[in-house]
C-alpha cells in the first residue's frame, strides 16, 4: 500500500510522493513546473497534477492511503525547487 503525505497551508496543498513512484507509474515526464521537488521527492500541485497522480494510481490498480499535514503559516514546500524532469538525477 502507498502512502501518500497530504501537505496543506492556507493558500495550498501538495501530495508528496517518491520520483521513482513517479517514473514507475510513466508520468515522471508529465509533472508540471507547478509542483515542486527536494531530495527524492516530488511535491505535486493540488490542482494540476495530483490529478494525474491519482488517475495513474487508479487505471494501475495501486492501493494507496493519504494523510494530510496542516501547517497555518508559510508551507517550507513553497521554497523547494520547481519540478522539472530534465533536471532531476535521482
């Protein structure tokens, strides 16, 4: 079962997940620049791409639980680097 961490702040949320769940699932290279990433993880945007994270989860049949982490200031998140494909090595 994946679990997948929830991140919220007052003005957004992000699903972080693993680059190698990304590239396992075949949409690591779909990620948006809205979304951000630090070390081996990606934090993907609410709106956009979380989508696309969970359709690939379902028509793969992968289990997977949330739980979500609220923070009523600033998200650290929000300071990590832009996700792009081309750029990461991990």
């Amino acid at each position: 079962m994946l679990k997948i961490v929830y991140y919220t702040d007052p003005g957004h949320g992000w699903f972080a997940v693993k680059h190698s769940t990304l590239k396992t699932l075949g949409i690591f290279n779909l990620v948006s620049s809205y979304s951000y990433t630090k070390g081996k993880t990606a934090y993907l945007e609410e709106d956009c791409d979380a989508s696309l994270l969970f359709k690939s989860l379902h028509l793969n049949g992968v289990e997977y639980t949330t739980l979500e982490k609220h923070t009523n200031k600033r998200s650290p998140i929000r300071s990590y680097s832009t996700f792009n494909p081309e750029r990461i090595t991990s």
